[in-house]
C-alpha cells in the first residue's frame, strides 16, 4: 500500500467584507478553487450584535450551486423566492439549492444582544443537476458521532457510518467536530479532505493550524490523527473530487462567463428566473464583471 500524501497546504483566511460584517473567507484559496464539491467556506463573527449595523444581506441571486448556512451563535432568517421563510438557529441546517436559479434574502435585524459567529459554505452542483430547479430544507436535528476526547455533529453526507438526513447529489461530507487532545478520524479514501479551525488550533502531521486557517490533505487516507489543543472546533469537509472546472463569480458557479453574464442579465432585467424575494430588505444589485470592459 503506498503511503498517503502529507499535509503541503496550510493556508490562512482572506478577511473580506460581505454585508458590513467582517468575514474569513477559507475557500477558495489562490490555488485551490474546490474540495470535492466544496468551493466556498466564509466563516463571519463572533461578534457582538450591534443593532446599527446587523448582519443582513438583502434579496441576491444564485446559480449552479447550493448554499450551506450553519450557525455557532445568533440567528437568521432565511427567505426565497420559493417562499420560504426560516428562522435559523445553532445547532441547524439551512440547505438551499439554486440549480438554474434561485433569489434571497438572509435577515438578523430582529436581533438587538448577543453575539453573531456562523459559517456559510457553497457546494458546487453537477452537471447533472445544475440546470435544474431550485429547493430549499431545514434540518432542525442532525446526528452526532462520539469520538475519543470529543464528538462529531454530521452536516452533509454521511461519517462513521452516520448519515444526515441533508444529502445531496454529490458524494461528499461535512462533519463539525468539538474536541480536546489526541483524535483519529476514519476517513473515505475516494474522498479529498480539507480542515478549517473555527476555535483553538491542532496539529497534523508535523503542521499546525490555528483558528481561521485552512489545510488541504489530499486524498487516498483511511484515517486522520490531529492533536487538538484544549477544546478545539474544527470543520472537516471532504468529497470525491470534484468532476469540473467551475468558474465562481459574485454569486454564481457555472462553467464560463457568459453562463455568468446570461445570470447577470436576467438579475439586471428582473427576469422570472430569480423571483421576487419576500423581505423588507433592499435588493442587490450585481457589480459590473470584471473581464467586460
Ligand atoms: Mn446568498
């Protein structure tokens, strides 16, 4: 058996602004736009609520991919041009498919105390499906994994042999894991992996990681061994690599750039494609792409 890769790519955040909330964008990195089908993981907060400046992010569109909010702290509300409208809170899953397109609007102005900290990831769709119709599912309940020293809530697809009820047409998984020490991980070996920190650092294979930073560690592993420092949170996401090169741009994954300047158009025109979205919250509106003069 040939031995696995070692861990080569420790990468930190690129801090941005999305909504005047400060955020840590993971992924893409500059040399790294997927993990399986993962493509995008911004991790805002903690921060404390401010009622002057809330965390909101008015009616916007998607296209070809789906949206995978997970809060640690704080709540939102979540509505579509599906109709639907959900309050979020710790603990659950919004999973939001945009397929060929999907409008919404996320809302914390009903917060006036307390602390915003959550994550927000992209999982890029198929060509099977990217095409298709938007959805839209709350998981109120996800399963939990005891590990040595911790344990393991199971966000998308299925770890250690427990699988959550949200799963999607791509082979991959997403587990949050809470721990302190010593830790091995059963892994896929058809799956690539990657490890964001959210809180407390670990080390791996003679790396560290530290909160807000990113590490890739390939594919062909059975297992894992991390040494968390005391009471680490840390995401594993991983999945079968992805079957595409995908172009991201604003708020679209597609294919080219004329997929994107078509999306763009018809975000412009108001068109049906997207739908009106029910909030009070004022629309965005898209920014001029780049590679157009
Ligand atoms: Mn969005």
């Amino acid at each position: 058996m040939t031995s696995p890769p070692s861990v080569t790519e420790v990468s930190s955040s690129r801090l941005t602004d999305v909504g005047g909330l400060t955020v840590h964008r993971a992924l893409p990195t500059r040399g790294r736009r997927t993990v399986g089908a993962w493509c995008f993981l911004d991790r805002f907060g903690p921060v404390a609520v401010d009622p002057e400046r809330t965390a909101t992010i008015g009616p916007h569109p998607h296209i070809g991919l789906h949206t995978v909010t997970w809060l640690l702290e704080g709540e939102m509300l979540h509505t579509d041009s599906l109709g639907s409208e959900q309050l979020i809170r710790p603990g659950q899953l919004n999973l939001m498919t945009a397929g060929n397109g999907i409008a919404h609007a996320e809302d914390a102005r009903h917060l006036r105390s307390g602390r915003m900290n959550g994550v927000q990831f992209w999982v890029a769709q198929p060509e099977a499906t990217r095409h298709g119709a938007p959805s839209f599912a709350h998981h109120g309940d996800l399963p939990h994994v005891d590990l040595r020293n911790g344990h393991a809530t199971v966000l998308l697809g299925s770890f250690d042999g427990v699988q959550s009820p949200a799963q999607l047409d791509s082979n991959l998984v997403g587990i949050d894991v809470t721990a302190h020490g010593p830790l091995d991980l059963p892994l896929n070996p058809q799956f690539e992996y990657a490890i964001a920190a959210l809180h407390g650092s670990l080390r791996c294979e003679g790396a560290t990681l530290s909160t807000d930073e990113f590490m890739y560690l390939g594919a062909e592993r059975e297992q894992i061994h991390l040494d968390l420092t005391q009471e680490a949170r840390i995401l594993v996401l991983g999945g079968v690599p992805f079957e595409a090169d995908i172009v991201m741009w604003w708020n679209f994954v597609a294919r080219d750039r004329k997929e994107m300047e078509t999306a763009k158009a018809d975000w412009d025109a108001g068109s049906e494609r997207f739908g009106p979205v029910a909030t009070t919250l004022p629309r965005i509106e898209a920014p001029h792409p780049f590679w157009l003069i």
